[in-house]
C-alpha cells in the first residue's frame, strides 16, 4: 500500500466514484435540450409561415392542428363560394370581411349555421388561434371533416396587412 492511498477503519478505501452521477446528469440536459430544440410532440413550430397548398382543402382531417391555413390561404379560400366562415371569438373584437356568422367558439355545437353535410367546408377563426382550435375540435368530435382554422387567428391576418372590420 503506497502512503498516498486513504484508508479507512478496516483498510484502503476508494475514493467515491463521482463519474456515473455527473454523465447521467450530462445526458438529461442533452434530452432536455433535444427535445425543445427538435420539437415537443404535438406542438406546431410552423410559426404559420409554411405555405399551405390549396389542393388539399377537401381532404378529411380529425386533427384541429393539420387543418390551419396561413393568413393568405385562409383569405383565398374564404374567397371562394364554398363552405361557411364563423368567427368564434368571444368578446366581439371586430371580424373578417366576408364572415358568414359569428358563433361564440364553446357554443358551436348548438349553433344553426353548421352545414348538414359534415363533408361541407368550415372556415373559423378568432383573435389568436386557440378558440378557433377548440370549436374544430369540438366539430371533429360532431362528425366534421372538413373544418380549416385560420393559423394565428385575427392577429395574424391584421399582421399580414388584411382589414379587421367592426360591425
């Protein structure tokens, strides 16, 4: 046994083994960083700037998410003579031109505007997206398959230089 070695009551010890503590500790902040610089599952980091292709407005969808149209699709597609576009914010804080309806966005299953066929084309928005996102949800659950949600909601479209109106 050398003069440098610790002993302890019976004999040598080791000093404590620091390693396994510190490369678990190493691994869990890379996880952590992972996983918010990749992406958290479910989450939208489009930031609603992805351009969206207009092909697709007929497909079925079940997901609130996956139906969100930029400020200038929503705009080309509330253009066209189909389908129906709710505002679903609550308070009124003014709307879109061309609205159809304005229906308080956790009202939406009782409201008289829906079309009968669950096929038909939905358009809603509100300020910032979420309660649009809640009334599809709520419409996905109905039966509804067809619902678009304006991505970032009133703000967005203000923000892309279109007009809010108030009535």
């Amino acid at each position: 046994m050398s003069d440098d070695t610790p002993t302890g009551p019976i004999g040598p010890t080791q000093p404590p083994r620091r390693w396994p503590v510190r490369t678990a500790v190493a691994a869990g902040a890379v996880a952590v960083v992972a996983y918010f610089a990749l992406g958290m599952p479910g989450m939208d980091h489009s930031g609603g700037t992805q351009p969206h292709d207009m092909s697709s407005m007929n497909a079925s969808t079940t997901s609130a998410d996956a139906s969100q149209l930029s400020p200038s699709a929503f705009a080309e597609a509330v253009a066209q003579p189909i389908g129906v576009v709710i505002n679903v914010h609550v308070p009124y804080e003014g709307e879109i031109p061309g609205t159809d309806a304005i229906v308080p966005y956790d009202d939406i299953d009782n409201s008289g505007v829906l079309p009968s066929d669950a096929s038909d084309p939905i358009f809603l928005y509100c300020m910032t997206g979420d309660m649009s996102r809640m009334a599809a949800d709520t419409l996905a659950s109905m039966g509804y398959t067809n619902v678009r949600t304006l991505a970032g909601g009133m703000d967005a479209w203000e923000a892309s230089g279109r007009p809010i109106v108030n009535s």
